[in-house]
C-alpha cells in the first residue's frame, strides 16, 4: 500500500503502477488487484497474511519526481534480490520520501527559465521573446515555490501565472514598441504549466484500457486548460482596459541564425535540461535526458521534412501527426532501450523526452482563438490537439512492440 502511493505520487501513470505492485505482491506470494485513479488507489487482497478484504488510498494528483521514482525502483530491486526485507524497505522509502527533492529549490527555478525560453523560439519567437519568457518563467517558478507552501492555494495557481504571463507579455510589446511577440511570451511562460503531457497520459491509459483512470486524468487536463485560457484572456483584458495600447502589435521576424542546426541544438539542450530539472532528475540521467529529446526532435523534423519534399498532398494538420508519431516513437524506443541497458525506469528520458513533442501548445491556441471569439480556428486547434495526442499515443505504444522495455515500471 506504501508503495502504491508513494509511486503515485512520484507521477508513475496508472497502468505502470498497477502493475508494479501486482507483481511486488506475486514475489511475495500474495494475491492484489488494484485500480488507481488520479485520486484514489483501491487494492483487494486475497490471502492470510493480509486478512484480505479491500483498502482505499486517498491521493492527490501531483507531479513527476524522476530522482525518487529511480531511487524508489532501486528499493524495490533490493527487496526482489533479496537483499532486504519489506520492514527495511518501508524504513528507505521514508527516509526516501523524507529527504529534500532534487526538483526544489534553485535546480526548479533554472528549469522554469530554461523552458520558457528555448520555447519562445521553437514557438517562432525572437530572441527579445526568449529572454522575457524566461524572466516571466523564472518569476513564475518562484511564486510556483511560495504558492505550494500554503493551503487553499489549488487550482489558482495555473490561472494567476497565465494572468500574469499575458500580462506582461502584453505590457512588453507596448513598451517595446512591438519587439517582442506578447502571444508567443503569454504560452512559452508556462509551457511547464500546460497539460499536455497530462492530456497524452490520459490518452495511454485509455488506449491501455485503464478507462477511469484515462477519463478522470482527461477531464482534470481538459479543466486545466480552461483555468489557462481564461487567465490569459483576464491578464490581457484587464492591461488593455488599463493602460491605451498603441496595438495590435505585428510579430517581430526571428532572427535568422535561431534557426541554424547549432542554434537549434543548443535550445533543444536548454530545453531538455531544463525540463529534466523541474522533474527532479538526477544529474547522471540528463544526458539520457537530452538523448531522447534530441531523437524525438530529430525524428519528427525529418519526417516533416520528408513529407514536405514528397508527393504528399496532406493538409499541416496530417503532417503534425505524422511528425508527432514518428517523434513518439523514437522517444519510447530511446527510452525502453535505457531502461534494457541501464536496468532503470523508461519512464526517465520519456517523459521530458514526450514534453518536446505534447499538443500542450495547440491546445493552447486552441481555447485562445474560443476566447478572441474565433470558433472557427477554435474548432480546427482542437482537432489537431486531439490528432497529435492520438499520434503520440501510437508512437509510443508501437515502440513498446518493437523495444520491449523488460519492465513494469
């Protein structure tokens, strides 16, 4: 039961944690069958040295903590080995639990700053977009810090720092005079804090069958959008009503050279890195981090690429899911290939690894053209978020078929 929720609570997905503990139970010669959603864990055993009978954990969604979810995987592989017995194991994973994580402090607001920034260039920003995403990102990631620290605080959070990012981006390009892109600092600023690597979880685990557990993670990302957009749409409501702009501003051209493949490389280790900090990875897995990020963005460029100069007829919407699944695809054989070779979770460069490809950013658009009263963009941005999920899924699941990753976790 301690280790159902302590892996839900280092952002394990439900059909993963289920297994892991179906089989932590068969190596110690019991019966369990369990059912995880994001809010609750129900486990009935059979057998008499638990009584049987059913227990029901309360959790709370969280998010990801790569540093505890290896260390709690290496636990459970001493105790599979035999070299410790379940009361030692119970004294690790408190210890493990009680300790600072990796992800707070310093190492979570460089990662804010490193996100934001890397995405307002691949969101075709400039590099003026870029620094004040990152100071935005950075701002944004401190009051992240404060706001966990006090009650109450649940579901303000994500709609205050669109409101805030909106703001300033709008309040940028007027004082600029228009030299930043006030859209493109309003999403990179919290690209962290859009949902859609949630919204692609959910996607696997309704794909996996894990229906309650797909459905309610869908309907909390779904929700999470909203509380985006609508804070977004305040944040520049209210700086217009305020002060008179001189806009509509025009987007500023990007810079040139963002777009040469040493430029490129360099973002897309920012941005790797960035994200593998806010999810608590240690500092020997980065470069496996960066590994299977920069095959994702390599495999989903090419493709794009390779469609482009074809004769394909394909609409950009066709081409984005095909470019996703490719991506997906590179991404979890990269990573159950880790997980063969280093005998740790897969979930370690798949997550970041996913982050880089997520619709997070379509969805996005998508609610912003609703708010600017633009259903018809609206309508099209849904489709393509929905499109590209649906390709991330595939990608990764057809990975699984061609580079099993030996693991439950």
């Amino acid at each position: 039961m301690r280790t159902a929720e302590l892996l839900h609570a280092y952002g394990t997905p439900g059909h993963r944690l289920e297994r892991v503990i179906v089989k932590l139970a068969a190596d110690a010669g019991q019966e369990v069958q369990v059912f995880s959603s994001p809010t609750s864990i129900f486990l009935g055993f059979d057998g008499e040295l638990t009584g049987g009978g059913v227990r029901l954990l309360r959790v709370q969604p969280g998010g990801v903590d790569l540093g505890r979810l290896v260390a709690m995987d290496e636990v459970l592989e001493r105790v599979e080995d035999g070299e410790i017995d379940h009361a030692g194991a119970l004294e690790q994973m408190e210890l493990l639990h009680a300790a600072p994580t990796r992800g707070g402090g310093v190492p979570s607001l460089i990662g804010h700053a490193l996100a934001a920034g890397a995405a307002a260039v691949f969101f075709g920003g400039c590099l003026a977009d870029a620094l004040l995403s990152a100071a935005v990102g950075l701002v944004i990631g401190l009051l992240e810090r404060i706001s966990s620290r006090k009650e109450g605080t649940t579901g303000t959070f994500e709609p205050f720092a669109a409101f805030l990012a909106a703001g300033v981006g709008l309040l940028g390009a007027h004082v600029l005079g228009g030299a930043v892109d006030d859209r493109v600092v309003a999403l990179a600023s919290v690209i962290v804090l859009v949902p859609g690597l949630s919204l692609t979880v959910a996607l696997v685990e309704l794909a996996t069958r894990n229906l309650a557990s797909g459905t309610a993670r869908l309907a909390g990302s779904m929700t999470v959008f909203l509380t985006i957009a609508f804070g977004a749409y305040l944040g520049r409501l209210v700086v217009r009503t305020i002060i008179p702009l001189s806009g509509p501003f025009p987007a500023p051209e990007p810079e040139a050279w963002l777009s040469s493949p040493l430029a490129l490389a360099v973002l897309l280790t920012l941005a790797a890195t960035g994200f593998g900090l806010l999810f608590g990875a240690r500092l020997r897995e980065l470069p496996w981090i960066l590994g299977s990020s920069a095959a994702g963005f390599a495999a989903a460029k090419l493709t794009a690429w390779l469609i482009a100069n074809g004769n394909a007829t394909d609409g950009p919407v066709q081409v984005s899911a095909a470019a996703a699944f490719a991506g997906a695809l590179a991404v979890a054989a990269f990573s159950n290939a880790y997980a063969r070779l280093k005998d740790r979770p897969a979930t370690v460069p798949l997550l970041p690894g996913l982050l880089v490809l997520v619709p997070g950013a379509i969805g996005y658009r998508a609610l912003s053209a609703f708010a600017d009263q633009n259903a018809l963009d609206g309508v099209a941005s849904v489709y393509e978020m929905l499109l590209v999920g649906a390709a991330l899924v595939g990608g990764t699941l057809t990975a699984n078929v061609i580079v099993p990753p030996r693991r439950v976790l």
